[in-house]
C-alpha cells in the first residue's frame, strides 16, 4: 500500500511540475492601456480556437529556443498570440546614443526569421522606452531615434519596410519605479511585438506550423 501511495504522490508531484513549467513558458503579459491605444489594430489578432492555440503553442516552442537570461519572451495581445520580446537598452545600444552596439547581430539576428522573406509570418512593432534622466524632449527623440535604429536594422537584413513599424515612447510606459541605478536600467528597455500576418495565419488553421 504505501509502496502505492509513493506512486501515486510521484506522479502527482511530476503533474504539478509540469503545469508550472508550462505556465512559465506561456507567460502573459497584458499591454497597457496606453499601448493598445496608441498601437489599436495592429496586436489585434483573431482566429479559430485551433488556429490561436496553435499559434500560442507555435511561439512557446520558439521561447523555449531563444531563452536568455537577459531578454524576456513573453505572449500578450487579445488571444496571447502576439510575441512580445523585451531587451535591455544596453544589449543593443552605445550609452546614452541611438548607435547600434558592434555585436547587435547576436541579439537581433535570431528574430529575423519571424519578418524575412516570403515564408514570414509577422509583422513586426518597434517600440523604445527609456528612465526619466533628461528632459521630456530629450527622452522623446532618444527613444524614437533608437526604435528607428532597431527598425532599420532590420531593413537593412531584408525586412520589407511595411512589415515592421517603430515608436520612441520615453517614459510613459515604465516597468517600475525610477528610484535607484537598478530600477532605471529596467525602464530602459526596446519591446518588440511580433504579430501574427495572413501567412502564420493560415499556417496555424491547417496545423503546420
């Protein structure tokens, strides 16, 4: 008998730890209400049951793969079927400029495959923040000439430039507080949103992606 209930309590256990390890892939993350107002209709994505559940499955396989201990995949969107990625500033960035780092590639280049080319299967939304050193203007055209500078990145490697848009956002969708050196390094952030397009689509309703 007890050698049963150990069993049972095994299996229980391995349950449990399963779920958990699914939850954390499948992380959500809502978006705020001032980005759905100013991005609207592009993270709006609708579909079959089928069709959305094997587009979240399809970016939780692509999670697993790209993890790093530095950028967080995360899903958000009205279906959880958009691909949010957040990276550091400072992984992309020279300090306080809107040049790209030397080895951006290593941090940029394993998301490409998403909005290059004829099999792509988003579109792709650019946005940058930043802590709250410097003045309101100052913030504004850092943040916007930084998105821009991911943006073209991306042009430059093939991206067609209707596929992919891009928004300096300064300081009005911080992270957390702006108290101390930790803190603002979370707000200084670039957020990519890869939204699904017509071809992902219609590779998730016939389940091949």
């Amino acid at each position: 008998m007890r050698h049963i209930k150990n069993k049972i309590l095994v299996v229980l256990v391995s349950v449990f730890l399963l779920n958990v390890i699914s939850a954390k892939a499948q992380n959500y993350e809502r978006i705020s209400q001032y980005e759905q107002d100013l991005y609207g209709e592009s993270v709006y994505v609708n579909g079959e049951y089928e069709t959305m559940k094997n587009i979240r499955a399809y970016w939780v396989r692509e999670c697993n793969k790209l993890k790093s201990r530095n950028v967080e995949f995360v899903l958000c969107g009205n279906t959880e079927a958009v691909l949010k990625v957040t990276i550091p500033s400072r992984l992309l960035f020279v300090p306080s400029e809107a040049t790209l780092v030397h080895n951006v590639d290593v941090v940029l280049k394993p998301l490409l495959k998403f909005v290059f080319g004829d099999a792509r299967i988003a579109t792709c939304i650019v946005s940058c923040h930043s802590d709250n050193n410097g003045s309101e203007n100052y913030l504004k055209n850092l943040t916007e000439s930084r998105a821009a500078a991911v943006a073209d990145w991306f042009v430059s490697h093939g991206v067609n430039q209707a596929d992919i848009k891009s928004y300096g956002l300064s300081t009005k969708v911080s992270k957390t507080r702006n108290e101390n050196i930790r803190q603002r390094e979370q707000n200084r952030r670039v957020t990519l949103y890869f939204v699904p397009n017509k071809n992902m689509l219609k590779l998730a309703k016939k389940g091949r992606l």
